[in-house]
C-alpha cells in the first residue's frame, strides 16, 4: 500500500485571488491562449510577509505600476494592492510571500498586442515561506558566475525568466547557493533572483540602475539602512577580474534578505567569512522587519 500523503503546513493549498475572487490555488484555471503561456507576455511582484503584514508594500506597488505602464497593460496597481491586502487578511498566513501576475489576459494567437486589448488576467496568492538561508546566512554561502545571456530589459520584472532558470540550475548543480551574472564586458549584474553588493575599501559598491538590472526593492531598502549606518556608497558595477580587491560580497532580495557570499567560482572573498558590513546590515534590516510589526494599516 502506498504511503499516505502527508500535508504539512508548508505545503497546504495557497489562497488565491483570481481577477477578484478568493479560492484555493490549486483550482485557479486559466487558458492556453493567455499570452503569458504563449509569449511571457506578462510581470510579476515577489512581496514578503512578516507577522501577517506586507514588507515595503508600496515600493512594490510602485514597481508593479511602472512594469504596467512599461509594458501599455491595462490593470490598475492600486486596485491590485487592495486585492492583495485583502487576500493577505483572508489567509492565516503569518510568515510568507505574496505573490503577483498580471497578464495580457486571453487573444489569438498573434506576436503584437491584440487589439481591442483583452481583459488583463491578475493571480495574486499568499503562501506560507520560511528563510531558506537561516543555517547558512552566518557562514556565508558559494556562488557561481554564468554568462548575463538576458534580454537588454532586465529592469522590467517580467515572467521571462528560462535565462535565470538555467543560472538557478548551474548553480543548484555546482551545490552553490546563487549564480551571479557576467555581462560581455567583465561586470557582475546581479544574481539570477537577487541584486548584488561589495565593499570595497570601506564603500559599498553596486551596479547602477540601469536596463540590465532589476531595480530591486530590497536592494533600494539596503542603499536607505547604508545611508543610515554612515556606510559610504556608490553605485559602480563589479568587475570580475578585480574581485580580489573586494572586502565582502553579499546578495540582497525580497526571499534572499541579506546573503554574504563568500565564495566565487571557489575562490574566496575577503577573508572567506561573512563580513562586518554585511552583518550590520543584517541588523539593520532585521529591525526594520520589527518596525513593521508596530506599524498601522
Ligand atoms: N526575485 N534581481 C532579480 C533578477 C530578481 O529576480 C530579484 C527578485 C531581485 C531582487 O529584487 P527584490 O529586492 O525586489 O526582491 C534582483 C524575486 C524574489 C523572484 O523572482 O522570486
């Protein structure tokens, strides 16, 4: 006889909302011809909940607006960020994400926008998540370094993701915890779900904002808690050749926080431990979480 499944609380049914109403994910149903199954045509939030509340809920209400606008979708960010407050209060989730699609909705078949434009198709779920990194975070963790071979608008947070897939899967292979991209000219841009940071001399350095880059949310938190701790920063790319002049290296994300990296391709950082930079951001960081418990709304 088989062994019964057994369902954790990791793994029960998300709750969805599915362009307005509540149900359990697994039974959001949804076309063959939405575009985002025929062409990506389609973006995305990743939103971390902590005690039940959403973290830096408006820059990623922001960002959704601006990945709406960038890409002429006709959905509404604020009606969505209401939904999702609402979706959030609905579940029990207490330690989780949220998260967000909004596609060009359902057409036939056709490479350029349809015309009339089809009604958006907008999922939001909730899910329970816990750290992934809280054995690793201290230590630091390995990375690997891959070929940038993106689209020229990695700025737009669209479900085009087969190129950070196959980094995601280099690195789950090479047993690392993230693979760092490495644009045609030598340059780190960021990790395959994560933007990326050094110290150098003291400043903290990280790729500017530009199309090659996610202009994460945490990584925006992470520049406002330097600022706070009197760290120096500047916004330079890595290079990769002159990784050996670099201090210590760490990631940041809505799922990865604030992860050092203390080993590239095998050859280690700094001094091959998780830094004092990075640890004080930690902190920092971590109290903000806590702020959020005390806020209203
Ligand atoms: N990824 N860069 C890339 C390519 C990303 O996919 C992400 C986030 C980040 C960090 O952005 P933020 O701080 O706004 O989460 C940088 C999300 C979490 C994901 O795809 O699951």
């Amino acid at each position: 006889m088989p062994e019964p499944t057994i369902k954790s609380d990791a793994h029960r049914d998300p709750l969805a909302n599915w362009n307005g109403a509540l149900m359990p994910l697994s039974e959001v149903k949804v076309s063959v011809l939405d575009r985002a199954f025929l062409f990506g045509d389609a973006i995305y939030e990743v939103i971390r909940i902590y005690g039940g509340r959403p973290f830096l809920f408006e820059d990623h209400v922001a960002r959704l607006g601006r990945n709406l606008e960038k890409l002429n979708l006709p959905a509404d960010a604020e009606a969505i960020a209401g939904r999702t407050r609402e979706t959030i209060a609905a579940s029990d989730v207490v330690e989780g994400i949220v998260y967000i699609q909004v596609t060009r909705g359902v057409a036939p078949r056709t490479h350029q926008f349809p015309v009339p434009a089809p009604q958006p198709n907008e999922l939001i779920y909730v899910a329970d998540f816990k750290d992934p990194y809280v054995s690793v975070r201290q230590q630091g963790v390995s990375v690997i370094v891959v070929d940038d071979m993106r689209w020229k608008r990695c700025d737009i947070k669209s479900v085009n993701l087969l190129a950070n897939c196959m980094a995601a899967q280099a690195a789950c292979e090479a047993e690392c915890a993230e693979a760092l991209f490495v644009d045609g000219n030598g340059r780190l841009t960021e990790g395959s779900r994560s933007s990326l940071f050094g110290v150098r001399n003291g400043t903290i350095l990280t790729a500017p904002l530009r199309e090659n880059i996610l202009p994460g949310i945490t990584r925006k938190l992470l520049m406002q808690l330097a600022e706070e701790c009197d760290f120096p920063m500047r916004e330079e790319a890595l290079h990769l050749d002159n990784l050996s002049e670099i201090d210590e290296l760490f990631l940041t994300g809505t799922t990865t926080e604030i992860l050092p990296i203390t080993l590239v391709d095998q050859r280690k950082i700094g001094t091959g431990t998780s830094g004092p930079i990075a640890t004080k951001l930690y902190d920092a960081y971590k109290k903000t979480v806590d702020q959020l418990a005390t806020t209203t709304g």
